[in-house]
C-alpha cells in the first residue's frame, strides 16, 4: 500500500517562502507529482520528480529524495493568489496509479 | 481549460437514484482516472481505464461502476445513491499510463438529497 503525509494548513505572508512537505512510504515508486487546487476547483499539475533533485519552474520549486521518501514543493514570493491546497500525489508502478495526499491548504495574508 | 469536459456540472438527485457522469479525455490522451473528493477531504481514487481496459482499482464502492468507450470518453455510473455520496466527481485524463501529469476536468458536484 502507499502512505502518503503532508501537513494540513499552513500559514505564509505575503511576499514570503513557504515549503510544503511530503512524506510517503510506497513500493514501486515511479515518480511525484505537486498539484495545486483552488476550493471548489479542479486540480492543476505543478511539477514531477522521478529522478532526486530540485526542479525548478519560476517561482515554484519542487524537490525529491527517493532514498527518504520525501519530497517539498517551495513557493516564492508568495501571493494572494497562492492561497489554495496543495496536493502531492505518488504514482506506484505496481499498483499503476498514483495515490493523493489529503492537501495541504495554504493561506497567504497580506 | 485543460481539455478535459465533464458533464453535468452539477446534479441534484434522491437516495435511492442511479445517475451518470460523463467525461471526454483530451484529444489523444489514452489515460482516463476517475476521483472523489468529498466536502474538504482529498482526492480518492476510484478508478483508471487505459485504452479502454480497466487499468487499476482504488476503494470504489460495488454500487458504482465505470466503462471507457472505444471513442476514448469514459462514464461513471452512480447506483443505489446514499447521502454520503454527495462530493464533487473529478475525471483526469492523461496520455500515458500514469507517469506523465494528469489533466482534471472541472469536475461533478453531485448532491444527494
């Protein structure tokens, strides 16, 4: 089976950084992905890592380390407009689907 | 707009009901997932269809069942309809079996009353 962990809220200012984590315990990894949700809205995708490393995509970073079964996404220069749930999803190529996170809502003040 | 065009938008139906959710994948995707979120909860997987055969599993109930058609769109079929089946219905589509990003329709919010 898959466990996957991330923090439910949090908390970042304006103008600030943020870095969400994510913990997951999985048998034929294949791979993370970081999406973002909007109340109300439909998923869309942030980022995949397959290999460890940062990955960088302007103000979004993400980062894996498979050996600890960890990943974070990394929001810079936070705006208002960040403030959504942020869903890390595993995809386990011997179950052959990726499995959600629960999300981590995010709430950016000014 | 991601591609991807579920229909109804939103449903309202009775316990007891059957209903049924529609999802066109985007073109040339093969990939078709179907999740449930209900209210402040994540994203649980119900279901993946590629190219037509089921692909994999999640927890979905016996009562709910899913079919890809030979034209790629996919219908989820809702029996039997409890109260605790209110959430909104996402479809995903994606062009492989799953290691590339999945692109999520806007979703079916369905209320059982």
């Amino acid at each position: 089976g898959q466990n996957i962990d991330q923090p439910t809220e949090m908390t970042a200012t304006e103008g600030a950084i943020v870095q969400i984590n994510c913990t997951y315990q999985t048998s034929g990894f294949n791979g993370l992905f970081w999406y973002q949700q909007h109340a109300g809205e439909a998923p869309t995708f942030l980022s995949y890592n397959v290999l460890d490393g940062l990955e960088e995509k302007g103000r979004f970073s993400s980062f894996l380390s498979r050996s600890k079964g960890y990943s974070y996404l990394l929001l810079k220069e936070l705006q208002m407009k960040d403030s959504a749930s942020y869903l890390c999803a595993v995809y386990n190529t011997n179950a052959g689907k990726s499995t959600f996170g629960d999300g981590t809502t995010l709430t950016v003040k000014p | 707009d991601s591609g991807v065009t579920q229909t109804p938008k939103h449903l309202i139906t009775a316990t007891g009901q059957r209903v049924t959710l529609r999802c066109s994948p985007r073109s040339g995707d093969l990939s078709v997932y179907w999740y449930q979120q209900s209210l402040d909860q994540g994203l649980q997987f119900l279901i993946q269809y590629y190219n037509g055969e089921e692909r994999a599993k999640g927890n979905i109930l016996e009562r709910f069942s899913a079919q890809q058609f030979p034209d790629l769109h996919s219908e989820l079929n809702l029996s039997s309809l409890e109260l605790g089946d209110s959430a909104l219905y996402f479809c995903a589509s994606s062009g492989g079996t799953g290691t590339t990003e999945a692109f999520f329709g806007q979703g079916t919010r369905l209320t059982v009353v």
